[in-house]
C-alpha cells in the first residue's frame, strides 16, 4: 500500500528530473572550484555520463541512490509496494550501469561513481575522492610533458 494517493504519487514521480539534479549541480560546482573543465553527457560514450574530463581522461557517474540500487544506503532499497516490477527494472539499471562502466574502463576512462547521499551528507568526502583522482593524473600529466621535455620532443 502506497503512503500517498495515485494522483500525488503520480505529481511527485514527475517531478524527477534525469539531468541537472541538485547533487549533479553540487558536483559540477565542487569540479569548477578546484578548477576542472568538463563536459555534459557526452553522448558517444556509454552511459552518456553525467560530466567527463576529457584531459584526465576521467568520467563521473553521478548515481541516485534509489535509481541506481545503492547498497550502502536507506533509499536504495526496492519498494514494498509492486516489488516484482521495482525489483526488475532497478536490477536492470544496476546491470547496465556496470557494463557501461566496464566498457568505459576497456576504453581507457578513469570512472569515478558518486552517490547522491554521498554528495549531500558527506561533501568533504567527495570533493577528496574527485581530488584524489584528479590530482593524480595531473602529476601523472605533468610528469610525461617533463619528460618529453628533456628528451627534447
């Protein structure tokens, strides 16, 4: 039995949005302060992800938590109400989000996947796992232009 009538549920549903979500803002602001440039749903690769640094090589997810099943949290869990369809089309979407990331990662991408609660109860953490990554493709970057440098390239 659904807490709300069909109508209301039916007026919270659409109310969902697919892309510019607050944790998607949040993030795209977190990469602007460090000073990153990016990308939006780049559509040639799989998953369309939601930002990609191209010069890092690097793709970010960002993944709601119901969505996308997460197993760490409150909200990814299959609703009581309707299971068998939930449970099938939330199983589906946790199987195509691992072979896009797979193939992103056969394809050379460094895949970072962050989780709506993540980004709104824990900023701090996020804003350092983005860092982490980037940084060190950056030294990785800036050791390979040193070295091409002395070999006089």
């Amino acid at each position: 039995m659904d807490i709300w009538s069909k109508k209301k549920r039916s007026q919270v549903m659409s109310r969902i949005l697919g892309k510019n979500t607050k944790p998607e803002l949040r993030v795209r602001k977190m990469l602007s302060s460090l000073g990153y440039r990016y990308r939006l749903n780049v559509k040639g690769l799989p998953g369309k992800p939601d930002m990609v640094i191209k010069k890092y090589n690097t793709v970010i997810f960002v993944h709601g938590c119901f969505w996308h099943l997460h197993s760490k949290c409150r909200d990814g869990t299959i609703p009581k109400t309707r299971t068998e369809y939930w449970q099938e089309k939330l199983l589906q979407n946790k199987k195509r989000d691992a072979n896009h990331i797979k193939a992103l990662r056969a394809q050379g991408w460094e895949v970072l996947r962050l989780w709506e609660c993540e980004i709104e109860k824990k900023p701090d953490s996020a804003m350092n796992r983005i860092g982490k990554i980037l940084v060190n493709k950056k030294k990785d970057i800036s050791n390979l232009v040193r070295i091409a440098r002395l070999d006089g390239r």
